[in-house]
C-alpha cells in the first residue's frame, strides 16, 4: 500500500505534498508508535511541532 503512496506523490500533481512519519510515545505503556500523514509542504513543520 505504501509504494502506491510514494508513487503518487513522485507524479506531477503529488509534488506539493509529502510523507511523513513521526514517533510517539505512549504515557500509559512507555511503548511507541507510529503516525502517519500526508500533509502540504507548507504543513510539514507544524506537523512535527505538534504533540
């Protein structure tokens, strides 16, 4: 599933978006997880300052 993502964006209409991943920890367990998003490249510094 994630190759036909990554194969979108590298067309001439997904150029203004990216992928991307951050880590996040659990304050209950301690274990991590991982979140997902397809945001404008504008958005991709909000994304990561964001908890």
């Amino acid at each position: 599933m994630a190759k036909k993502v990554v194969a979108s964006l590298q067309k001439g209409e997904g150029r203004g978006f990216a992928k991307v991943i951050k880590m996040v920890k659990s304050p209950k367990s301690g274990a991590y997880s991982f979140k997902e998003e397809i945001v404008p490249n504008e958005g991709v510094k909000d994304f990561f300052a964001k908890k």
